[in-house]
C-alpha cells in the first residue's frame, strides 16, 4: 500500500523538508578546499540537534554517518571520514532528517570552486531531469511517466541512468511504496494520487552506468571511476501543480514551491 498523508500528516511533511533543505543549503556553504568530509558531517549532527530532529541515516540498517557525503565518482552513500575536500570536486550531500515522526528527506551535487564544463553539464542535465520527472507527478498520471521523463532527458545529453538504486516514496519511514526507478520498467504501473509524497532521485554517470560498492559495504561508486551526480526533492502530488516540499531558495528551481 502507498501511504496517502492526511492535511494533518502533510503539515508535519513540510516542516521536516523545510528543515532538511535548511541543513543542506547550510552545510553546501561550508563546503571548501580542506574541509574534511567528517567535519561536514559533524556539522550537519549539530544542525539537527540545534533544531531538535534527528538523523533519518544514522543507525538506518547500521549505517554510521548522519548525512550521506558523496565526492567525485562516488555516487551515493558516502560516509564522512578523513577525507579532504579539493578545489574543483563535486560534492554530493544527501541529507535526511526525522521531526515530529516525518522524515524530510532532500540531496544536491555540489561544485567546490570552478568545475570543468563537461562536469557542469553533468550537473545541470541531473536536475534538469530531476525537474522534468517531478512535472510527472501529478494526480492521475502513472508512475512510469515520471520514471520516463527522467530517463529520457538524462539519455538525449549522453549520461548514463544508475539502475541498482532507485527514489520511493517517504513519510513516516524514510522508505515506502512505491519504487521510483529513474528509467522506463513495466513494474512502473502505479497511478499516482493526491497526498502521496515521493523523493524522486535521479542518479546520473557521465560514463557507464555500472556502479560497485566499496569495501565500508555503503559507498557506491562508479565502475569506471567517472564523474557522478545526484539531485533529490521530496515532492507531495496534489490535485493541481505537484508541490516540491523540499524546494530552496538557493536552488535553480524549475517549479513553483507550494
């Protein structure tokens, strides 16, 4: 069964993205040359102990950071450790918070200093195809229209679509039904209705798709050891304009917030 939020249980939705998206703008600005990944991890335990939340990550099935911190060809899952953050790196941060009993649950790749223009690109197809797959989320539309859409626009620019991880829905558990797979599959027959809330997450190589999973049993990285990205918003399906929960201020956003 997919959850449908009551108003009462979308309030509480919005609150837990509002305060997700605040943690991740927060923590993308104090990414810089030496930083170390585990110092922005850290900074994000602070954050939502000064907000009065919690990790949606840390314990989830073992898994030891708060947030996930993904750099370069890492694609996701990425724990904070020793490493040091270099000029010209693209930094993946997957933030996901718990507040009241609902999980807010959002991510961005983001460029430290100047990147080439093929990592750029990179970039912006991923959350232009984050956009193009949200535009699906509507009442009455079918799930493998959204998963389509992402597919398709991530393809026509050369990329290649991560098939071992897909986006859910979220809530009151970071993972719910339904699997959001961010490329066609028949096993997409879901029609979507008002009051679900989805993270959708395209996952985006600028090589082959094929990803392995190092040693620490989390990190997923690329097989080829090319450029990575990855996009996320929490978005509620409505009636009208699907709503991005996790909009931020400080994002190129393609949609109006709700």
């Amino acid at each position: 069964m997919i959850p449908i939020k009551t108003p009462l249980e979308i309030e509480k939705m919005r609150a837990s993205c509002r305060l997700a998206s605040n943690i991740l703008d927060a923590l993308s600005g104090m990414l810089c040359p030496g930083i170390t990944t585990r110092d922005v991890d850290q900074a994000a335990a602070k954050l939502m102990a000064d907000a009065g939340c919690k990790s949606a990550f840390l314990g989830y099935r073992r898994f030891p950071g708060n947030i996930c911190i993904s750099v370069n060809d890492e694609v996701v899952h990425g724990i904070g450790g020793s490493r040091r953050i270099q000029y010209g790196d693209i930094v993946k941060l997957d933030i996901g918070v718990v507040l009241n009993g609902f999980v807010g649950d959002t991510a961005a790749t983001v460029p430290v200093g100047v990147v080439s223009d093929d990592v750029q690109k990179l970039l912006n197809v991923t959350e232009d195809a984050l956009y193009k797959g949200i535009e699906k989320a509507r009442d009455g539309r079918r799930l493998s229209e959204l998963c389509a859409a992402i597919q398709d626009e991530i393809e026509a620019n050369g990329f290649s679509v991560v098939r071992e991880f897909v986006g859910h829905g979220v809530g009151r558990h970071l993972h719910e039904e339904p699997q959001i797979p961010n490329y066609r599959t028949p096993a997409a027959t879901v029609k979507l209705r008002a009051g679900m809330t989805l993270a959708i997450e395209p996952m985006v190589n600028m090589g082959r798709a094929a990803v392995r999973v190092l040693h620490d049993d989390w990190t997923v990285v690329t097989a080829d050891h090319s450029p990575s990205a990855h996009f996320e918003h929490t978005v509620l399906v409505t009636k009208g304009e699907p709503e991005i929960l996790t909009w931020r201020e400080k994002t190129s956003s393609k949609l109006k917030a709700g």
